[in-house]
C-alpha cells in the first residue's frame, strides 16, 4: 500500500491506523473549534515514530473528508522537497499572499542557490531525529536558516489562503511586506539618501500590481494651458507618490495602519529605522546579513501571526471574525533531518513568550522515516499516542479577552506547554479510526451569517432611509440638502415644516408662480440681511420672524391662484424685510430681519407638528435667534391649538388676520392685527341701521372638510350677528349648500349676509344666478372679510356674475392706494417699498396711467405684524446693549420682544399702516381698529378698484367708536 493513503478498513468509513490515532483526533477536534468567548492557547504537537506518517494521513483525511471543515494546509519541509527531488515554487511578486500567488520583489534573494545550500547543509546535520539533536535549544540561527523557514513560511500561507473551508479568506498582509523586503535588492548605483524613495516606488508600484499599467495622461495634459498643465502634472505625478510615503511610513495616525504596526513590534529595534521604509531597507538583500538572523526570523514569524490575529479578531462591524469558528490546522511533513520545520515550532513558542500574543493555530509537525532504516525508541519526554487520554486538557482551556490584553507583555502561565511531543508505533492496523473521528468547524453564531448581516444592514438601512427621506422631503417633498435650513415631512402628500432659502420653496404647482416669486424674494432678501450684518460689522440687530401659514393641500382649478391671500400675506412680510435690508448703513438700530417660511397645511390642519418644527429651530444657536411667529392665518380649532402649544414653548405669535372672538385666550403671548368679530358685526349693524335695511338673511358655510365645531371664525360670527340683531323681524340663518335654492331670495330687500368661507362663495353666487336669472337680484348682498380671497382669486371672479353689486368687510381700508398717500412717515415707507420695482411683482400704487393695482387686504396686515416684531427688537436693542457693542443672538428672546410689546402699548401703541394698534391689558384683541365696507359695481371686472362706502372705529374723541359714510356711498 502507499504510505501515504490510509487503508480504509471497510465502506463505513473505517480507516485503519496506529494506536491512540482515535484519541489524537479527538484531542486535535477539542483544540480547533474556537471559543464563544476569548481564546485559546495552542499547543504545537509533533508526532514522532516509526507510524507518524500513518498518523499524518488519517489526520489529513479527516480534515479534508469533514462536513464543515477547518482552515487547514499541509506542506512538506524545505529539506524534505530538496531530498525529494524538487525545490520550493518561485514567488510571482505580486506583494501579497492570498492564495493567488507567492511575495516577491525587484531584486530577488541574496543566492539563488540558498534553498539548495540551505538543504544540503540540513542533510550534513544529521544524526538521530530527535529534537534536541536536530533544533537544539541553544543553536543560533544563520541566515540560510531564515531563508529555509521563509520558504516553509510562504508555502504555509499559500495553504491557508486557499479559499475551501467556507471561512472568511485569510490574508497575509504583513508577511508579505516582509517576504516583499526580504525579496528586494537595491540597485547598485544608488545613493543612500535615494533608497527611501527606490523602495517607495517599488512598494507602490508592488501594491498597484505590476501588471496594471499606468494611465495614459499626457493627452488631457497636453490639451491644457501651460499653467494648468504644471497643476495637472502636480496633481497626478507628485501628490500620489508623496502621499503613498507618508502612508508607508506607518507615522501619521490613523493612516496606514499595517505599516505602523511594523513599528510597535519588538523585533529588530523598528524605532532605529524611523519609520517603515527605513527598516524594510534593513531587510532587503544584502543588507540584511547584518542584521540579528534570530531577530529576522521572529518578525518573520511575529508578521505571519499577527495576520491570523488581524483575521481571527472580533469586532461588531466585522462579522468575518466571528464566521472564523475554527482555528486553522497547518501539517508540516518533515525528512529524517526536521531542522525547519522544529525551528519553526521553538520560534512560534518563544514569539509568544515573549510578546504574551495569542497563536492562533494549531501547528501539527510530522516527522518522517526512511523505510528499512532502524526503529529508534521512543525518547524520554515524548508522550505514547496511547497515552493522550491521560493529558489535563484544561490547560488549554478558553481565556478571556480581558485577562490576556492584561498579559500581552507576560508570556502565558507556566502549565500551558508550547510544545508536545507524541510518539507513534505499534501496529500500523491495530486500530479502526470511527468516521465519526472527524475534525470539523462549529457552525458560525447565526448573527454572523449572510442572511443576517443582509438583515442586519435592511435594519440600519431602512432608519436611515426613513431618516433620509423624512430630512430630504421624499417623496413628495424633495429639496437640495444642506443648501438652506429645511426640515420638512410629506404628510398626506402635503409638504408640512420650514424653509428659510431657495432649497424649498412651498407650493410649485401651476397657477401659483406669484406665490413661488415672493417666496424666493424673501430668501433672497434672507442672504442681503446676513450680508448687510457682516458688512456692519455685526452691529444691527439680526433676528428671525416665522411665517405660519396655509400653503398647501388646496382644490384648485387649472391656472387658479388659488393662494393669493397667502401670497399677499408674505408680501406684507416681505415688505417690511426690505425696510431693514434697504436701510442706509450708517443706520445701525433698524434691526434686519430673516424670514423662515412655514407650511401648517390645509386649514392649519397639521399646525402642531409645524409648530414642534419651529420650536426645535428657536432653541437651536443662532446669530438670528427666533422672536416670534406671524400668523397663524385661519381662525380654526387647529390654530387654536397651535396658539396654546407656542405659548407652552414660549414663542409668541402675532395673526394678522384673526379675528375669532376670545381666540386670544389661547395664549398669554399672542397678539392679533384685526379687529374681532363683534367688530365686524357692530360696523354691519351700523351700516343696516343707517340704510334703514329691515330684515337679515344669513347663510353659513365651514369650508371644505370643516364644521362648526372646527371653524371658530364663522361660529363666532354667526353668534355675534344673531346677538346684535336679536329683535330683527326677518332673521334667518341657514346653513347653505350647493344645490339649495335661493329662489326666495331674489328681489331680496334687507340685507342678505354671507357669513362663511370664502372657498363657497362662488359656488354661492352661482345659486343666485340660477335663481334669479340675472335679474331681480337681492337688494343689499353683503359678504364677511373672508371673501376678502376671493376677490384676490383672478380665476374664481371671472366666473361671477357681472351685474351684480355686492358688499364686503375689509380689515385694511387705510391700507389702499388712496389712503397711503396721506402724511404719515411710517405710512410712507411702507408706500415706498411697496412701489418698489424690485420688491413686489407686480409694484403697487405706482400711479400713471392704466389699471392700478390693487394692494392685496393681507399686505398691510402682515407689514404690521412684522412691522410690531421689528420695532419692538429695535427699542429692546437700543436699551440692553452699548454702542459700538456687537450684536449678540443671546442678548435677547421672544419672552423680552413680547415685554417690550407691552411696554410700548402701555406708553399709547403701536403704529401701523392698517390702523393704531392698542390692547388692553390682558388681551391680545386691537381696540378701536378700522374697518372698511367695500363696494364692488363688477366682480368679474378685475381692473376697477372696490369703493370704500363705510367706515367704523377710527380712533376718536375719548376713544369713542365712530362710524361715518364716505362720499361714494350711495343712498
């Protein structure tokens, strides 16, 4: 039979074998599997006697037979291959073992005869086979020695790299830079100085591959100027090379790890080099010879350990270590004259004496025999195979991380043998090996396989992803990240947060390009305000205004502007913005003022989460910190709760256009710019009464998807009316609907009043048309201000009837083109910035000839909104701080604006381009505000403004409300 195949007994998978093989194979499979936790110290066993290489094959059967099998390799010694016949493979140079190729250099070895004289200097040493005879303790290692133990080295490498075990692929990324140095010759005729750079080149050149080959730049550099070319040629043959230096010279953290590691290890005094370069020097050939050979063969060593550690390290962002379940199994068959491989052996023990570094695999020495010679006996330390049961296997047991880190400089404690040395003989059948004798892998922890780390990353993934999306707006509200402050969420297809630049500007759709333009014109002036900071040296004051409003979630027919209100509103705002951006620079106490844009939704539906956004943003650093809000813009339920919910977070609010009764007990910090519905009423009730009007009609609409219950405007006024006009002998209220029939009304002579949304009120003079046929319409048809957008929908008007006058209540009369022309100088500022070609689109009250353009009812409301936040920062501003003193964010915060509101209301108020705004103490309601009766003749005539006819509670003697007819009211 040949020696090298074991026999199989029979077809179960019996093999025969020495005695004790069984028992060695059990001993080998409670060595290999790795623990759960910490590791293991590991012998290396060398078997010895006339049977080991019967002991040999079994082992290598049940290694490659097995299920789940281990990393493993078996390589003959190189003085068993020369006495063989055939000499170690060539090395290809590609700079690293992987089981692709072997490690080589430019320069080769010292003598490419050394494998040859290194074995035949093993066959002059021979003798007896024992270890104390072939590798004696005390025998100093020269450099052949450690060109024999290189090749064995490399081939185990190779072995291991070899990817057949269902393991991660071992690499072998520090040995091969040191089989690299070791293979590198110096050229001749260079400087000294020059070899940093020679061995740079090559090493780079190494890692590159030698056979990729460089790309091709000269014709992109040849079709560049002179100086771009010199830049080019910078940038693409001297960065790289200087980089990879400065990389390989394993000093600067965090870069090139591998190389430093070279650095911080005992052998050969790595400090005396420098760096890396400067010791691979000390390892090329011809160099090398005057170097420790003990030392060179235990970096060699150490080198090719540290890979195993590197692979075998657990780390929870490498799920690769934990798949390595097995230590690898490396069998070294050796001739009668072991010299190498026993080397190898006393040099691993002695590199983890002395390092105090784990051995992370289980050398397996076979010594061979040549057929007919004498059979020694066995030696006196040497242990009988037969006798392996006998051994304390708790000397290898696991050993946890935290206690070996304390010994990495302490060799391992005493009862832990390095070696072990087993003595086969006795018959080479007298035993049948069970096929359960196998040596295999324990299967991976499960959180390390594939499918898990699959899951593993779904899990990262899909936060993040949802993170991601939630910050980018996706889907439906996708901005360019980091271009401006935006924090958005798509709830219900609606775009629901803030933004204060061109990254996101709420509500593209078609028909709404004027609300995109004024948008982008308040990020703009956003950009001028910082600018104009910095150039003052970072004197004014530099604060933050929120809008709140309603910019999304709309029916709109095609082309409709259907937000004309809101456009108004951030018009007004802008208007007041570009006072401060505008300013001359010498006028360091009017305060510049970026503009957050906010988006509550549909009917302020989504006003709470809105709000939560804007408070993250008021407690955020800031050279502009948040005073307030302005808005919100519909008085509902959900604005209710967003008053109560800025109250809590301390922001105060100021509406422009809120004017549900009480709707100021929702917050302690709240203002409002309109006058409330009991107003409004009285100033209908005073009309009627001086028409001598009998009879009131009323019809109530709550908008889309709203009731009485959510809509607190209409509730409000609907009380009010009914209250003021209780003893009326025609007082109706009826909630109205498409469809209803308004045949009564027709002819109609009291006063038919529209209490409701201004979203019906097309709907609800179509019902008038179709009832009374454009003709015999109501005497005296009078609508709420909400129809105030109405009239500033193009779209919906075109569809009105055109012979029909109406009535509606306007709560910025003094805000009309006429009314502005009057000397007042806070009223002229506004005028100007209004008529400003590069502020509004179009300019307003810009006189000549042609239609003019009527202002907008939200404008002036939302200037005086703003307008209060900006005066009040700039007399807060004049008190707290010294000039030439800096602006500081922190000198200030929305509980000191509001103070300073009511410190300035307290010395008689505010001014304002829509009327004197005064409160009394306690309330957030405007006293005595303006309100207008506007007539239109034609609603579809878009060019002719509406008529101011009636006019209630201007400031008068005493404070007493006063209501007067204008000359155009007609009898």
């Amino acid at each position: 039979m040949n020696e090298h195949d074991p026999v199989r007994a029979d077809d179960n998978g019996l093999l025969n074998a020495p005695p004790g093989t069984t028992e060695f194979l059990h001993l080998v499979q409670a060595l290999v599997p790795r623990p759960r936790r910490g590791e293991r110290w590991l012998p290396a066993l060398e078997i010895d006697g006339p049977h080991a290489r019967a002991v040999y094959d079994v082992l290598n059967s049940r290694l490659v037979t097995a299920a789940r099998p281990t990393p493993y390799c078996a390589v003959p010694s190189p003085e068993t291959e020369t006495r063989d016949g055939h000499g170690p493979e060539p090395t290809d140079g590609t700079g690293e073992t992987d089981g692709t190729g072997g490690t080589g250099g430019t320069g080769g070895t010292d003598d490419p005869a050394a494998d040859t004289e290194v074995s035949g200097r093993r066959a002059d040493r021979g003798g007896t086979a024992l270890a104390e005879e072939a590798d004696p303790a005390g025998h100093a290692l020269d450099h052949q020695d450690v060109e024999a133990l290189r090749v064995l080295l490399d081939e185990v490498c190779h072995g291991l790299a070899r990817q057949r075990s269902g393991q991660p692929r071992l690499r072998f990324r520090h040995f091969s830079l040191v089989q690299w140095a070791m293979n590198t010759r110096l050229p001749a005729g260079a400087r000294t100085d020059e070899y940093p750079a020679v061995l740079a080149a090559d090493l780079r050149a190494t890692r590159r591959g030698a056979d990729r080959p460089a790309a091709d730049l000269t014709g992109l550099g040849g079709a560049l100027d002179p100086v771009l070319q010199f830049l080019w040629n910078v940038l693409t043959v001297a960065v790289p090379p200087a980089l990879f230096r400065v990389v390989a010279g394993g000093r600067v953290p965090g870069l090139g790890r591998t190389y430093r590691w070279f650095m911080r290890q005992p052998y050969l005094r790595p400090q005396l080099s420098g760096n890396f370069l400067g010791l691979a020097e000390r390892l090329t050939a011809g160099y090398r010879a005057d170097e420790p050979s003990e030392q060179v063969a235990k970096l060699l060593v150490h080198a090719f350990l540290e890979d195993l550690r590197r692979s075998f390290r657990r780390r929870p962002w490498r799920p690769g270590g934990w798949r390595h379940t097995a230590y690898p199994v490396v069998q070294i068959r050796s001739g009668e004259s072991p010299t190498t491989s026993r080397t190898l052996l006393r040099l691993v023990e002695q590199v983890r004496d002395e390092t105090g570094r784990l051995v992370p695999v289980l050398l397996v020495h076979v010594a061979g025999r040549q057929d007919g010679g004498p059979v020694p006996s066995a030696p006196a330390h040497a242990l009988r195979m037969t006798d392996l049961h006998a051994i304390d296997r708790n000397q290898w047991a696991p050993v946890s991380y935290r206690s070996r880190l304390a010994r990495r400089t302490s060799a391992p404690t005493a009862r832990v043998r390095g070696r072990r040395r087993l003595w086969a003989d006795g018959e080479v059948d007298a035993e049948r090996v069970p096929a359960s004798a196998v040596v295999a892998a324990p299967a991976p922890p499960w959180f390390s396989r594939p499918v898990m780390i699959v899951a593993a990353c779904l899990l990262l993934f899909v936060p993040a992803a949802v993170w991601s999306g939630r910050y980018l707006g996706i889907p439906g509200c996708l901005h360019r990240p980091f271009a401006a402050d935006v924090v958005v969420r798509d709830v219900g297809g609606e775009c629901i947060g803030f933004s204060d630049g061109a990254a996101l500007t709420f509500n593209n759709q078609p028909g709404q390009e004027n609300l995109h333009y004024v948008q982008e014109r308040i990020f703009a002036q956003n950009r001028d305000a910082r600018r104009a900071w910095e150039e003052s040296g970072r004197r004014r004051p530099y604060v933050t205004v929120v809008y709140l409003g309603t910019l999304t979630g709309r029916a709109t027919q095609a082309g409709e502007e259907a937000y004309a209100a809101e456009r108004e509103g951030l018009e007004g705002m802008a208007a007041a913005q570009y006072i401060g951006v505008r300013a001359t620079v010498n006028t360091s106490s009017v305060p510049l003022l970026r503009i957050v844009i906010a988006n509550a939704g549909f009917q302020m539906k989504h006003a709470d989460l809105a709000v939560d956004m804007i408070a993250r943003l008021a407690r955020q650093p800031s050279d502009a910190p948040v005073i307030g809000v302005v808005g919100p813009v519909e008085s509902r339920t959900a604005s209710a709760v967003a008053l109560r919910h800025l109250n809590r977070v301390g922001l105060p609010a100021i509406a422009p256009a809120l004017s549900a009764d009480h709707i100021d007990s929702n917050s302690n910090l709240y203002f409002q710019i309109s006058p409330p519905n009991r107003d409004q009423v009285h100033l209908l009730s005073a009309y009627a009464r001086r028409k001598g009007w009998k009879g009131l009609h009323i019809y109530v609409t709550f908008g889309e998807k709203s009731s009485r219950k959510d809509d607190l405007y209409v509730a409000t006024l609907l009380d009010d009316l009914k209250k003021e006009f209780k003893g009326t002998s025609d007082l109706t209220s009826t909630k109205w609907h498409p469809g209803r029939s308004m045949q009564h009304e027709c002819d109609y002579r009291g006063m038919l009043f529209f209490a409701g949304r201004w979203s019906e009120y097309g709907d609800f003079l179509a019902g008038l048309r179709q009832a009374c046929q454009n003709n015999d319409w109501p005497r005296h048809l009078v609508a709420d201000d909400s129809v105030n957008r109405y009239m500033a929908n193009k779209t919906l008007r075109k569809t009105a009837p055109d012979n029909l006058t109406m009535l509606y209540v306007s709560k910025s009369g003094l805000a009309t083109c006429s009314s502005l022309r009057r000397p007042d100088p806070d009223v002229g500022q506004f005028l100007a910035a209004v008529q400003s070609p590069d502020l509004l689109s179009p300019p307003r009250c810009v006189g000549g000839p042609g239609p003019q353009q009527w202002i907008g009812e939200q404008v002036g409301l939302a200037y005086d909104a703003t307008m209060l936040f900006s005066q009040a920062v700039e007399q807060l501003a004049g008190r707290i701080r010294v000039w030439p003193q800096p602006w500081d964010g922190r000198m200030i915060d929305p509980a000191a604006v509001h103070t300073e509101i009511l410190r300035g209301n307290a010395k008689g108020g505010w001014p304002g381009v829509t009327g004197h705004l005064s409160y009394d103490m306690g309330s957030g309601e405007p006293k005595n505000k303006p309100l207008s009766l506007l007539r239109v003749d034609d609603i579809t005539d878009m060019d002719k403004l509406p008529t101011e006819v009636f006019v209630c509670n201007p400031r008068g003697a005493r404070g007493a409300a006063v209501c007067n007819s204008s000359t155009a009211d007609r009898p």
